[in-house]
C-alpha cells in the first residue's frame, strides 16, 4: 500500500497591515490630534464655517487667503451632520484625519502595481512617519485635502499613461478641478503632473508625441484651467486676499528649505538608492521629480503683490510625487526582491527604515521649537516645525485666569498675548462662558502686531497689567509697544506650556 501523500502545511495568515497602518498614523499624530486649534484653524472656524448658512457662502468669502474652498465645505457639511464636532478639536479633525488615512490606503494598495505589494507598504509607512505628511494630516485646513488628491491624480495619471479610458480620464479631471478649489497654490500638483507626464511621451516624432501627451494630459489641462478660473469671479477679493496674505521674505529661503525638508523626508529611500544604481527604467521617476521641480520653480518666480514667497506648506501637493519619484528605482532590488508568492504583502526587516528617521525629525523638531520660542525667536513653522503642533498652552491658560478673575465684576487687569497666539486663546477663554452669554471680566487682549493705544483703557498709577509671554525678550516688546518708561519690575508667576505670566505694576 503506497502511504498517502501529507497535505501541505496552511498558509500562514498575513497581517492586516492596512488597519496597522490607520493605527500608527493615529497613534504617531494623536498628541497633534488632540492640540489647541491654532490660528489658521480658528480663523476657518470662525469666519467660512459657523457664520454661513450655505455652501454657497462658504465658496464666495474670500476675505482672506485662509478659505480653503473645498476642504471647508467638506467641514460645513461635517459640522451640519455633527453639531458636537464644534467643541471637539478630535472630531473637529476627524475629516482630515480620515482623508490622510484615505492617502495612506490609496499608496498601499494602488501603488503596489507599480512598486509591488512590498515596497508600496513601505512607502505608506515613510509617508505615515513623516512629519512632512504626519504633522499636516490632522489639522482642519486644506492640506489633507489636497495632499489625497495629488496621490489620487498621480495614480489615475499612471494607469492612464498605460491605457487611457473615459473612467480614468474623468477621475483626473475632477482632482485637477478640485485641487485649485481646495487653495490656489494646490494647482502646482496639476502642473507638475502635465510636464511629468508629457516628459514620458517621448517616444516617436515630435508631432506623435505631441498628440499622445494631449491626449493623456487634456482631462489635466481641462480640470485645473477650471479650478483657477474660478478664481476670476472673486477677482477683487483675491488680489487683496494674496496681497494680504504671509509668507516668506525669500524665494531662496524658501527654495533651500524646501531641499532641504523633501531630501530628509526621503533619506530612507535614498539611502537604499545605490543598490538600484545600476538598474534602468530611470524616466518615469526622473520626469516625477523634474515635474515637482518645475511647479516649484514656476510658483516661486511667480511675482508676489506683498513682495514675500509662499509658505513652504503651500508646496505639500507635490510631496507624493517625489516620494513615488524617489521608490520607483528600489523595485525588485536587492532591498525589496520580488517575492516568490504575489500574496506576500510584508515590508520585510526594512519597516524600521521607513518609520524611525521620521519620528526622530519629528521629535528633534519639536524640541528645537521649544528652544527656539524659550529664546524669543519668531514663532517656526515650516515643514519640519509648527509652533502650535500639539500646543495646549492656550486652552490651559485660558481656563486658569478664567478662574482667577473677580467675582465681583469689577474689571480685570488688561491682559497682554503673542499674537499668534490671539484667535486660539480667545476662543477658549469664550468657551468658559455658558453658550451665549456674554464672557463676563474678559481680560482686553491685544495682539503686539497691532497698536494698543486705542485698545488700553486709560492707564492710572499703581494699576496691574498682565502680560503673557514666551520669554523675557518679548516681555520687553511688549513694554516699548505700550510705550511704558522702562525698566518696570515685572513679576514672573506660573509657567505653562512656553508661556510665562507676568505681573507688574504702573509706577
């Protein structure tokens, strides 16, 4: 009798690596997720969201910049469906934080058809870890947004450069109609994928390419022209709007930064670069990278009414086309081997890789924050650094000299804030009040970017001031700004989350 063949041993069962990757991203973001609103925050909360009775009006004020169209209509339509969310900072997030995880997913499971199941996971987990991607993927602003649909547009334009069909090409237009509708600098991810993609036409005549690239890029070309002309039927508005509007005083500045910022978020890749040095199939992600490069560069050039070069922030569209740009060359080399069975999803013993540079520059960055505003330097917020990332300073504080002022109506001190701290901290010490009330001896705050004279009430001898501050230097600031005879003892007292109260008295 022959012995019967034993039956193979089962498979073993893969990890749900896509609810591991939704969980790090919670867990690497949840300090941030749980942070004070911070300034550009308030300001959509309080001028496009709860004063609109419409998405109408949401996408006709454009006051200032801070409107990102799209992304507040998305929250408009959250706070309706959840009036709670507008006493949470979790779930006043919860889109954007849903979005990012949309991202996340989009580059795992899509990805993997050019880059393999592997590398693609890998590459969802240096995104998750960066701070680049981390540190915006929470905040109730527009990024979210639009760092989705650039990775969605980029893979939509990568299986239209291999068969172009009506659903991709669809799909393409409306992420380039609505990348422009999101913020107007969001249409340099359009941008960089048209010269991308017409980079890697390049085969046959001139006239053949020139046809195959106007034919794959036109859905492309046609959605984001419609996004930006929007922008015509607010025209007064948005030249005021972008007159008014920060940034930096150098393009340089900001050019180096950005170097500097996309080169650390892709130190991973690139330190497994030379094991692919020597492999071809390089065009694909050199015309990613050239087109990134192009956006930035037409975007810098780009005359600024205020005489200043954008935020650096304004740039993280294009952060998924130089991560792809950067992966493409590490397929089926020696780092990620194809492997012998299409089910094998794990990123292999180079998960460490991905994640811990990213979380050292996040915790490096924060605690050079902190140095920087215990030394009264300006408030950072770049890619690397957010003064407000994960910040509670303002609530903490808010709730504090609430509780210590009088009971018996009279006035409180005047009180003295940073004023990037402004927009936050009155918010908060408004919530200490029972809805719709009147917040009762709301200390005056006044901004040190504004002239206080006509804010202050008539200051008497022997009267108290309260002055909040980082430091000792804008303590100072504060003194020459209110044009007081220098020096005045000033009393430090507590100290909470960088921020000192200081009293002191009128001679």
């Amino acid at each position: 009798m022959t012995p019967s063949t034993p039956p193979p041993p089962p498979a073993p069962r893969p990890l749900p690596w896509g609810s591991l990757l939704c969980l790090f991203l919670l867990l690497r973001s949840l300090p941030w997720l749980l942070g004070d609103l911070w300034y550009d925050e308030v300001l959509s909360l309080q001028l496009f969201l709860l004063p609109k009775e419409s998405l109408w009006e949401v996408f006709r004020d454009y006051r200032i910049a801070n409107n990102h169209f799209l992304a507040n209509a998305i929250q408009w339509l959250w706070l309706r469906l959840s009036p709670a969310a507008a006493g949470s900072e979790p779930l006043l997030r919860l889109p954007s934080l849903l979005l990012s995880l949309g991202t996340l997913l989009l580059v795992q499971r899509q990805w993997s058809r050019w880059l393999g199941a592997p590398l693609a996971l890998w590459t969802a987990f240096l995104l998750a870890a960066s701070p680049l991607f981390a540190a915006f993927a929470i905040y109730m602003r527009g990024y979210p947004l639009a760092l989705f649909l650039s990775t969605l547009a980029l893979t939509l334009l990568l299986f239209r450069l291999e068969r172009p069909t009506f659903r991709n090409g669809l799909g393409l237009f409306l992420c380039a109609l609505g990348l422009p509708l999101v913020m107007p600098s969001a249409a340099t991810a359009p941008l960089a994928l048209c010269v991308a993609g017409a980079l890697l036409c390049r085969e046959g005549t001139l006239p053949q390419r020139l046809r195959r690239a106007c034919r794959l890029l036109w859905p492309l070309l046609l959605g984001a022209s419609s996004g930006c002309a929007y922008y015509l039927t607010l025209w007064e508005d948005f030249q005021r709007a972008r007159v008014d509007s920060g940034g930096w005083s150098s393009g340089w500045l900001v050019a180096l930064h950005l170097l500097a910022a996309f080169a650390l978020h892709l130190l991973p890749a690139l330190l497994l670069l030379p094991q692919a040095r020597a492999r071809g199939g390089l065009s694909r992600p050199l015309a990613l990278a050239e087109g990134a490069l192009a956006a930035i560069l037409a975007a810098l050039l780009a005359a600024a009414p205020g005489g200043h070069a954008p935020f650096p922030r304004v740039f993280l569209p294009l952060l998924p086309l130089l991560t792809l740009g950067a992966v493409l060359p590490l397929k089926g080399s020696p780092a990620f081997p194809q492997p012998p069975d299409p089910r094998v999803t794990s990123p292999g013993r180079l998960l460490p890789l991905a994640i811990l540079p990213g979380l050292l520059l996040g915790f490096l960055g924060d605690k050079i924050t902190q140095w920087q505003m215990a030394q009264g330097a300006p408030p950072p917020q770049n890619l690397l650094q957010q003064y407000y990332r994960g910040d509670q300073g303002n609530s903490l504080w808010a709730q504090a000299l609430a509780a210590q002022a009088p009971d018996d109506g009279s006035p409180a001190p005047p009180l003295a804030i940073n004023p990037s701290d402004a927009p936050s901290f009155l918010l908060y010490w408004n919530a200490q009040s029972p809805p719709g009330d009147t917040p009762k001896n709301s200390p005056l705050v006044f901004p040190s970017n504004r002239p206080p004279k006509h804010l202050l009430p008539p200051l008497e001898s022997g009267q108290e001031l309260l002055l909040l501050a980082h430091n000792q230097r804008e303590l100072q600031d504060y003194l020459a700004l209110l044009g007081l005879p220098e020096p005045i003892p000033a009393t430090a007292g507590d100290t909470r989350r960088n921020r000192t109260l200081f009293r002191l008295r009128l001679p």
